[in-house]
C-alpha cells in the first residue's frame, strides 16, 4: 500500500513540474470582462478558454 501512495505521489509530483513555464501561473477569469487575469503576476488573456502558456513578460519587454 505504501508503493502505491508513493507512485501515485511521483506521479502527482511529475504533473506539477513538468510545465515550469506555467508553474507559477493561477489563472482566474473575469466573466463580465471576458478575460482571464494572472493571480500571479497581472497578465491578461482575451478569451473564452483558459491560457496554456505563461504571458509574463520579461524585462526586455517580450513574453517569455
């Protein structure tokens, strides 16, 4: 029982680190302005469905 819990925690462990460049993102959408705001660090995304990258910008001025 206990290699079971652990390879579902390696498992869970794996999902989470996989996409460091959406690690930091919690994206939370903003239904009367039709748009999804970073809690993270205030990027905004025009659309009905959620990100699947980072929209961070980086200190050059470009999206990472």
């Amino acid at each position: 029982m206990i290699i079971v819990a652990g390879l579902v925690l390696a498992f869970v462990l794996m999902l989470i680190f996989s996409r460091p460049d959406m690690r930091l993102c919690r994206w939370r959408k903003n239904r009367d302005a039709g748009q999804w705001r970073c809690a993270y660090c205030g990027a905004v995304w025009e659309g009905l469905e959620q990100p699947n990258r980072c929209l961070r910008r980086k200190s050059d001025g470009t999206e990472k």
